[in-house]
C-alpha cells in the first residue's frame, strides 16, 4: 500500500514535470533551447534579485542592507517579497550568468509540486487514490493563473501550500490534530506573505464550508473545534511575525503606503466578457496588465463543477453550501472594495485577480465531488452541463466582440479587448470533446486516458496561449554579456576606492532582452553601489528626494541613474561612468568623486527640495553644502524664442548665450524624451538607453562662457521663455568646492557587505559629516566608540555632527522591527507547542471522561 501511495505522488510530480517540459520545449525556453524569458518582473526585477541571493548564499554572507539597491536600503522587504521560497536554495547549484536558466527549473520544479499537494488533497479529503485524480492535479497545477503568472515564480508556492492548508483544517475537524494546519499556513505566509495574506482568508471561508458541510455546530466537541482553529490560526499568523513586523515596516517607506479612495468604491471589476476566461486562450502575455479573472480549469472540470449543480444525485443543501462558497469568492473579485481587501487593501498595479487561483481551486475541488457522486453519469445533467459550458464561452465572446463596436459607435476610444476567433471555436470543440469523453467513461474507466489526454492537451494548449504571445531573449547573449560587464565592473570597483559609487550609461546586457530593458535593477545583478532600483519596496522619499534633484522616475517603485549632473555626481560619491562601445567597456568619465560621506557646512540642515525645480534644487543645495551664495548653476541668457506648430507638437527654437564655462543642463517638467526630439546647434542629442517619459535632467554640452547656442526642442508638451530651463554648471567654483568636499571626505574602510559603514575622518573645524546614504531608523552612529545622533537632511539623507579632531565612524544597520519579530515568533511557537500539549493530554483526557460519564448515565 505505501508502495502504491508513492507511486500515486510520482506519477503527480513527473506528469506534471513532463507536461511543462513539453511546453518549454515546444517554445524552446532553456534549459531545452537558447530562449530564456526576460520579460516582464522575471526579465526585470526576479533575475537580478536572485543572482543577488545566490551570491550571498555562496559567499556565506547574508547581509540585509544592500548598497546595490538605489543609493542603499533595507534588503529584507525583497528578501520577505521574493526570496524566502525554500526552492531558492538551488541556486547555488548555477553560476551567476545562469540564472535566466536556474529561474525555469524552479518554476518547473514548482508546477510539479503543485500535482504532489493536489494529489494529497484528494486523497485525504475524498480516501481514494487512482489515476483518474491526476485530471483534477494536472487541471490544477496548469491552471489559468499559472498559465498567465507562471514567470512570477514567487506566487507559485502559495498554489503548493493552499492544499496543504486545506488538508491541516480538515484534520482539525476530523482529528483536532493541530500542528499540519499550524505549519501549513504559518509556511504560507513565510515563503510569500502576500499571497499567504490570501490564504487566510481562503482558510477563514474553507472553515466555514466544513462546518455548513458537516453540520459541525450540532456535534458535541464543535465548541472545541473552533476554539482550536481559531487560535491555531491566530498562533501561526504571530509565528510569522519575524517576516511579517520588519516587512511592514519597510513597506510603510514605500508609496504603496498611500491610501485611495478610489480602490474601495463597489464599482464591479468585470462583465460577462470574464466568461471567455473559462476557455483556451482567454488570456495572452501581452494582455497580462489588464485583462479577467484568470479562472481557466479545462472543460472537463467545468463540464464537472456544473454537473453537480445540475444532478440529482447531489443532495441540495450540499449545492447550496457549495454555491454560497464559490459566489462568495466570485463577489470577492468582481467587486472593487473586496477584491482591494484581498490584495493587502491596495489595488494591484497590473496583474489583476491575483487571488483568481483560490476560486480555482474549489471549483476542481467541488468538480472532483461531482465526479465522487457520479453526477457525469447522469446523462441529462451531462449534457445541461456541456450544452452551459458551450453557452458561456459563447456569452463571454460576444460581449467582448460586442461592447468594442458599440463604444466605437458612441464615437468613444475603443478598448483594448484583443482576442483571437480562433481559441473560441477550439474552446468550443473541446468542450465537446469533453462531454462526450465523460460520457464514455460513465459507461467504461477505460475512458479515463481519453479524458486525461483532453485535459493535457486543454492545458497545453492554453499555457501555449500565453507563451506564444511573448517575446524570448537569448541565453547565450545573457551569458557573454554578464560575464563581460561583470569582469570590467568588477575591475572598476578594484581600481576605485571605498565607499564610492558607479554607473553604467550603456550596458550590453540589454542586448539579451527581447524588449526595452531600462537596467533599473543592474547595480545589483552585478553587485556594485549604483542609484536605480526597480522594486515594489522602493523607499518613497528616496526616490522623491533623487527625482527631485533631476533623475528620472517613472513611477513609485522605480528610480533610474538617467538625469545626473556632475554635481549630483559628486553628491552621491559617483567614480565612474562606465559604457560599452564596440564590445569593450569603458570608463568614460571619472569624477574623481569625494567617497559617500563628507564634511559640509551646517546650513545643510536648513536646505529644503522644491518639486520639478531640479537645477535650481542642485544650485541651492551646493549653495548650503558650502556654506556660501555662489552661483553654481548659472541661467544662461535666453536671446529670442520661436515656436512653430509641426503636425501634433511644437518646435520651441531658442537662441542662447550662455553665462559660464562649462556644461549646459536642460531641465523642464514635464517632457516625454521618448516621444520629443532636441537638438543642439542642428545636432540631435542621443537620446538615453532608459526610456524617460517626463521630467529629467539632460546634459546639453560642454560650452563657454558667452558662446551662443541653438537649441531646439520638439515636443508636445507646452513651454515658454523661462531661463531656468537652461543652466551651466560654473566648472570653476564647482571644482574649488569638490576638491575641498574631497580632501574632507571619510575614509571608508569597510567593503559596505556586512551591514555597516566603517572609516576615519580628521575633522578640521566642528561641522555636520553628510551621508548620501537614505535615512532609516535601523541605522545607527557610533563616533569613538559613543552612540551620536542621526540627522534627516536633503530630502531622506544623513548627517552627523562631529567636533574637532579626529574620529573613527561607524555606522551599523539593524532592519526595523526584525528583533521585535523574532520576540514574538519565538513566543507564539512555545505557546503553540503548550497548546498542543494541552489539546493532546488534557483535553484527550477530558474528553475520556465526559464519555464515560454520558455511558454510566445510559
């Protein structure tokens, strides 16, 4: 019998395994080709942050405050958010330029694991093992969430762990073993708290359904049940509490923060066009922004869930209980103030119905009780049930054919409803096919295969739906490139000195990427201290305080090096600016930089940003950082302005004198660089390898004091004479003011890995020693050896005021909210383990006794 049992869970994982393969493979992703998928959050945010955990992993040094990550921040946020899935660990097994290929084995290893939880599910709940359940594993482990997400690879372990919570609730009621549920879900929120969020509340609702299902309130020990649901429940949710405290502490720094209105009005998310989404094809990569409820399981588990509906051979409370779940579920994502709830009460930013897989997973679950009840081989139900799946394809694609054309004729924007005719009429036939499938096998198992093969080719055939529509990159590009960038950057960081920054202009490794890639995330793909950052965790006063000082951001969770000036360039300790030309990489510019901590005059603490002025927030700040009035930006002269209407846009033609030696900055916000052209005396500047879509800071030229210059900017963005749009920086004063910034600066001993800042300073009068690392209440400031405050300066940097005389500094990082976490883990745990105790031996034995006494009273 175990024998069997084991065979059952590896035919689960391998079917599975075989299946993706198939799909990888068709497509030719690696491991079984040269395409790799470096699109959408896997190409731009999960490759660089994996390669980030697998360096520490095989460095042995797990470090949580990243230098790589904008100009410095709390790794733990991205750590809790993306990392924590024990898969992870393999990483180890690939070399950095192989993770593109390490991120496809996990999410195949992951599919597989979903068939092993199924197949535990089922077997538990329904007592039978057979090759018949791997229909419902497989139309589980391919279903349209994972077939939409799949490359999202962090939200696939929630799919693994929401059986495995199903199971720990049942044994609660079957058994009152509590310890399956307690890990079940305290692991669910441990490996992605986000989607572990979801499945409390899928816990909450799957309870309730065991209650109604098994008339729980009438029995004798249902006071005993719910007592130890709930407060197993509440014990893993505090058990968590060492992921769950320090995240969302550094989560309230990010503009995720921000509370809308908006997201909690009961507007309805979807219309009956969300019914093409129970057929092939109802979802394709490019759609994955914007697009329904991803709810795709086969037409066999559709055909399934609706028969039990329809049979008479389910009982009616059952239907009804059964109804009351699903709708509630349904309600949960088509209206907004529930679906915002159920995404951690903000509404998702793209990828919407991110819980899709929760409704998913009862309806197999409940086809697979139609299927326990033989509600197929009633035949009139059986055919209802085919005739309403074929019914709801066809409402779901003539109102999304339909409403287009009738909002065209309302002479309104026609929405972007792309679909292909082609998955409604294959939707259609496998429906069919389905029906008539089922029918065989309610007249002979035999069946069964040709079941099993109609779901495997449904799955197939939808993933391909998605996968087909999106474009590859190439690993082998991907591995050359990695491995050039690495060993110039590697040899720049050698070369320069601690405590210092870098920034790549133009990088090769775009050239793996089968769309714009924006090198947000590279400082830490490559491991060195950089300015931009791609993540949901990116702290919003520190991307505020550099877009207001002229770089590119183009929404909350991003911040790019784009929009620097040479000032800012020796704010923030930045070296050297490295680009690849003609396959080789150089330093084209060394700033000869002061390091990230120098000594400025105290009216930085006076210094306050104004929005969208960024060359005047630069003048003023160095202005402060000195500790004088001089004019470090300087207006040049605007001569004449003409402009002139071309098509949609305007051309802006301004006639310049400039009015110090130097470089000539433009700034104006905002502007789309993207879709605008501007030229400098007849000549186009190149745009930048980042796509800016408003407001940046761009570098004009190298001019003289009082030479004329031609700019001319076409644009549709209105603009007008204003000087402050054009400003040299005066490379003489500038250059004073950096030597001595430099000859003041900290001597950084420390390789910035382990969480602290260390160096040495000889202060020469008693002034404020600026950090242009972001502040946070995690760090810490010890000169001499004795604890010193921590000022907020220049929007969310640091400074410490030190006497005169020598100082050895050192900063170290603690990530908020991490120590009061573990407080509370470790108590809930032994708490937990009390409880069990309890329930095990003197409840078991209270239990004995009442039993005895109720037979001594018969």
């Amino acid at each position: 019998m175990r024998k069997h049992k084991s065979l059952y869970y590896l035919g689960a994982f391998f079917i599975n395994l075989a299946i993706i393969s198939i799909i990888f493979w068709s497509v030719g992703l690696v491991p079984f080709g040269d395409n790799n998928f470096l699109s959408s959050d896997l190409g731009t945010q999960y490759i660089d942050f994996l390669t980030e955990l697998r360096r520490q992993l095989v460095n042995n040094n797990l470090h949580l405050y990243l230098f790589s990550q904008s100009l410095g921040d709390n790794f733990f946020p991205i750590v809790s958010y993306y990392l924590l899935s024990p898969f992870n660990l393999l990483l180890v097994l690939f070399k950095n330029y192989q993770i593109p290929v390490a991120a496809d084995i996990l999410i195949m290893l992951k599919i597989s694991t979903m068939g092993v939880t199924m197949a535990l599910f089922l077997s538990k709940y329904f007592k039978k093992i057979g090759s018949y359940n791997y229909i419902f594993t497989i139309a589980y482990s391919f279903c349209g969430f994972v077939a939409s997400y799949f490359y999202d690879l962090m939200w696939l372990d929630a799919l693994i762990m929401l059986p495995l919570v199903a199971i720990g609730i049942m044994r609660i009621v079957e058994s009152n073993k509590l310890a399956g549920y307690y890990f079940a879900l305290l692991f669910a929120i441990i490996f992605n708290y986000y989607l572990g969020y979801m499945l409390c509340f899928f816990s909450v609702a799957f309870f309730i359904y065991l209650i109604m299902e098994r008339d729980i309130l009438k029995m004798d020990n249902r006071v005993q049940i719910i007592r130890n649901y709930i407060i197993t429940s509440v014990l893993a949710g505090l058990s968590s509490a060492v992921v769950l405290l320090p995240t969302f502490a550094g989560m309230l720094n990010t503009g995720k923060s921000n509370f809308d209105l908006t997201n909690y009005l009961p507007s309805f998310r979807f219309g009956f066009e969300a019914f093409t989404q129970l057929g092939i094809g109802g979802n394709t990569f490019i759609q994955r922004l914007h697009h329904g409820p991803s709810v795709f399981m086969t037409s066999t588990v559709l055909i399934l869930l609706l028969s039990y509906f329809f049979s008479d051979r389910v009982s009616r409370k059952e239907k009804i209980n059964s109804a009351v779940f699903m709708g509630i579920l349904v309600v949960s994502m088509l209206i907004t103030t529930f679906n915002t709830i159920w995404h951690m009460f903000q509404n998702p930013a793209g990828f919407p119905f991110r819980n899709s897989f929760i409704f998913t997973f009862i309806c197999i679950f409940i086809a697979y009780k139609a299927f326990d009840d033989g509600a197929f081989k009633d035949k009139n139900a059986l055919i209802k049930s085919t005739s309403t799946a074929g019914i709801l394809i066809c409402i779901g694609y003539t109102t999304l054919w339909l409403i287009p054309k009738l909002i065209e004729k309302m002479n309104f924007e026609t929405p972007d409803n792309t679909t292909n005719g082609y998955y409604f009429w294959v939707s259609i036939i496998c429906i069919v096919a389905s029906g008539f499938a089922l029918y065989l096998f309610s007249k002979d198992k035999k069946y069964q295969f040709l079941v099993l093969l109609l779901v495997i080719f449904e799955v197939v055939a939808n993933f391909d739906s998605v996968i087909a529509t999106a474009d590859f990159g190439s690993q082998h590009i991907y591995s050359r490139q990695y491995k050039l960038e690495s060993e110039a950057l590697s040899d720049a960081k050698h070369d320069s000195k601690p405590g210092h920054r870098i920034i790549v202009s133009k990088s090769g490794i775009n050239k793996a990427f089968p769309e714009q890639y924006n090198n947000y995330n590279d400082p830490m793909l490559f491991d060195i201290n950089g300015l931009s950052l791609y993540s949901s965790t990116l702290n919003q006063e520190t991307m505020m305080t550099l877009n207001n000082l002229g770089y590119f951001s183009k929404n909350v969770r991003r911040i790019s090096s784009s929009g620097g000036t040479e000032l800012t360039n020796a704010l923030f300790g930045i070296n050297y600016n490295i680009r690849q030309d003609n396959k080789k990489y150089k330093i084209i510019d060394n700033y000869d930089a002061p390091t990230m901590a120098f000594m400025v005059d105290p009216a930085v603490y006076d210094f306050q940003m104004m929005p969208m002025r960024a060359l005047d927030n630069q003048n003023r700040l160095w202005q402060a950082l000195t500790g004088t009035n001089t004019q470090f930006m300087r207006n040049a002269q605007v001569d004449s302005m003409k402009q002139q209407r071309i098509n949609k846009k305007t051309r802006y033609n301004y006639q310049l004198t400039t009015t110090a030696n130097g470089v000539l900055y433009f700034y104006v916000s905002p502007i789309n660089y993207n879709s605008s052209k501007i030229y400098v005396n007849g000549k186009r500047i190149d745009p930048s390898q980042v796509l800016i879509e408003n407001q940046a800071v761009m570098e004009l030229g190298k001019f003289e004091d009082g030479q004329a210059v031609n700019v001319q900017v076409v644009t549709k963005q209105p603009m007008d004479v204003s000087p402050g749009y054009f400003k040299t920086l005066d490379v003489e004063p500038f250059l004073a003011s950096k030597k001595v910034f430099k000859a003041n600066s900290l001597k950084i001993t420390s390789d910035l890995k382990h969480d602290t800042i260390k160096g040495s300073i000889n202060a020469k009068k008693a002034s404020p020693l600026f950090v242009s690392v972001p502040y946070d209440k995690g760090w810490k400031a010890y000169d001499n050896g004795k604890k010193v405050k921590i000022n907020k300066v220049v929007g969310n940097l640091m400074a410490v005021d030190l006497d005169k005389g020598h100082h050895h500094i050192v900063f170290k990082y603690e990530v908020p909210g991490l120590k009061t976490g573990w407080i509370v883990t470790l108590v809930s745990l032994v708490l937990f383990g009390l409880f069990q105790i309890y329930v095990k031996f003197f409840e078991k034995t209270s239990t004995k006794k009442r039993s005895k006494i109720h037979k001594q009273s018969l």
